[in-house]
C-alpha cells in the first residue's frame, strides 16, 4: 500500500515492521547504505558517505525510540521498527526529519 503526502510517498511493506519513505528529491550520495546503531568510529565513518543531508536523516530516525535498522539510498530511506513499537508514535517524527533534510537541501541551493 503506498500513502502519498508532499514529496514523500509511504510504501507499507508486507512485514508490518518495515515501511519505507520514498522521496522526491534524492536525500544522500548513490549508494545504498544500512545502518542499525549509532557508535564507533565506523558509524561516523560510513556516514561521511551520505553526505550531509542522509547523514542527517539517519542520525535523526536513528535516535527516535523504536527504530532498529535505517537503510538509505539516494531517493529512498527504509525504516525498521521494533515489534511492541507502533508506526502512530513513530513516524510523525521520521516524517519531521525527512521534511526537515529536504528544507536543508533548499538552503543549500540558494
């Protein structure tokens, strides 16, 4: 099932505990990236990659409590949840940081 809001379409997976958030305007460099933990000096190292804008977004859904597992590509961003963890509480805040990573990228073109 897909939900469409502006810029962002919400693909609902068949596994209840994965959605994915595809995005109008890429939100990192080409390159698929999975992230599941922020720590360690490979963490920041594999978010240098995404340039600065999907290193935000994945710092940002990283941090919200819930999410286990961020994978990004250039237009896409997956989000695996926890199981006793509802999509209600979770995803406005996933949905503030994607509308605020595309507000950074307009900046960043001006």
């Amino acid at each position: 099932m897909i939900e469409k809001r502006p810029g962002i379409m919400i693909y609902r997976h068949p596994n209840p505990e994965i959605r994915s958030y595809l995005t109008s305007a890429e939100i990192s460099k080409y390159r698929v990236e999975r992230f599941t933990a922020p720590g360690g000096d490979g963490f920041e190292t594999q978010l240098k990659t995404l340039g600065t804008i999907g290193a935000y977004v994945v710092r940002e859904i990283l941090a919200i409590p819930g999410v286990r597992e961020v994978e990004i590509k250039p237009r896409e961003v997956r989000v695996k949840k926890g199981t006793p963890v509802s999509w209600d509480r979770i995803e406005p805040r996933i949905m503030r940081a994607l509308n605020t990573a595309f507000r950074r990228k307009e900046m960043r073109l001006v």
